[in-house]
C-alpha cells in the first residue's frame, strides 16, 4: 500500500480503526522531509499490511498541534488505538525498517485506550 495524505478528520479513524498506522508530519519547505519522503514511501511499499500517512503540516495546523508537533519530520506511530512511538527527525532506511519491526512485536492490548480510560 502506497502512502496516502490524510487530514484531521482522517487522523482519529485511522488511529482507531487500524492495527498499525505509521504518521510522517512533514512539510513542503522542509529539506529534511523531502529527504525522508522517498524513505517512507519505499517502507509503504515493503509494508503493505501497515497504513502509511502523510500529513502536511501546513494545510492541517490544527491536527499538528493537537498533535504536539514541535519540528518536521516527526514519526508518529499508533498500534490498536494508541500512540506508541513520536519522535522529530529524518530516519534512514534501515532504521526506519528496524523501528517497524519493533513496533510489529511490540503486544499492545486491544482497545486499550478505551481500558485506560475506564
């Protein structure tokens, strides 16, 4: 599956409806996110079972902020409804393959989110 843009109606749905969703925040003015595009979207490919999004943090500022996005590119990832990884930064290839498969490992409980706040 091929990266695909989303907007702040998309984010929450993806986050809840999807087992593993990978978030690039990024911008058009941003050298190092034009730098890591081509990265993501190669790991979009080899990972067809994730979802990959693309949010422009210029035409979503409310989701950017809600968010907590203080630099682009910042790597979000959400696994069963949780926010289980965010960090600012570039990644390469191979780092960017390490943390997908850590993050394929990692148990998280279903509808954990709505256990916590139980």
């Amino acid at each position: 599956m091929a990266t695909r843009a989303i907007t702040s109606a998309d984010f929450e749905k993806l986050v809840n409806d999807s087992d593993l969703v990978l978030f690039d925040f990024w911008a058009t003015w941003c050298g190092p996110c034009k730098a890591f595009g081509p990265v993501f979207e190669a790991a979009s490919e080899a990972n067809p079972d994730i979802v990959f999004a693309k949010v422009d943090i210029d035409q979503n500022q409310d989701l950017a902020a809600a968010a907590g996005i203080s630099a682009v590119p910042t790597l979000m990832i959400a696994k069963k409804g949780q926010i289980i990884f965010k960090q600012a930064g570039a990644l390469r290839a191979s780092d960017l393959d390490d943390l997908i498969a850590q993050a394929k490992k990692l148990k998280v409980p279903a509808n954990a989110g709505e256990a916590a706040a139980k």
